[in-house]
C-alpha cells in the first residue's frame, strides 16, 4: 500500500496545484467543464432529455465517461427541470442523488433523463 501516492493524489501536491489556483479559479467554471457539448433533446413540463457526445476531459483512466462527471450531470440536468414547472427563473438544489450504472459511456451518446416529481406538479 502507497499511502503517500494516495496523499498526494488527493492534494495534487505532485502536480504543482496550490490553493492559490483553485481560489483564483473563476465563479462557476464548473458547469461549463461538465456541461461542455450538452445537447437539449426534449423539454417538455416536468421532463428534460439530453444527449451528448463525451469529451475527452471527463473520461475516466478507463477511456468512458467518470462518474463524477456523470453525477455531475444527473445535478445540472435534474435542476432545470424545475422552471419547467413553476416558471422559476433558478435551477433546484439535489438534496440526495442516486445513480445507477448500468454500462459505460465511452466517445458517443450518452442520454441523462429526469423527471421532477416534487410538490410542483
């Protein structure tokens, strides 16, 4: 066991990446890095559908999509539903997320699909 690669992993002490660069990190780069080649497929009340193709930057040391990047997107998608349904000008906040993983998704579609079933309907 390494436990010093894992600490350094984990910190990027390795990699040369301070503190100082995440806090002069932009507001809200996040969702662009995953969101990057989002492609709206259906919205309708209550329901968003889309599809993307998987970029290189979100793909896992296995060559598919990391899951990280594919909770990531289950959050983001699954927010916008919301205004979907009451006209809200603001996405909703996940309080508990649940993913199953079924296959991978290497380079090509991958779909995400959410249904809001909160107290809006």
């Amino acid at each position: 066991m390494d436990f010093e690669w894992v600490k350094n992993y984990l910190e990027k002490t390795r990699s040369g990446v301070s503190s100082n660069d995440v806090d002069s990190t932009p507001f809200a780069f996040f969702e662009p890095l995953i969101m990057s080649g989002l492609k709206l497929d259906l919205i309708e009340r209550g329901r968003v559908i889309c599809s993307m193709k998987v970029p290189p930057h979100l793909q896992n040391e296995a060559n598919s999509l990391h899951g990280g990047a594919t909770t990531a997107l289950v959050d983001v998608v699954g927010g916008v539903v919301i205004p979907t349904i009451n006209n809200a000008t603001h996405t909703g906040v996940s309080m508990e997320i649940n993913v199953s993983y079924f296959d991978d998704a290497y380079v090509g579609y991958s779909r995400s699909e959410r249904k809001d079933r909160s107290q809006f309907n």
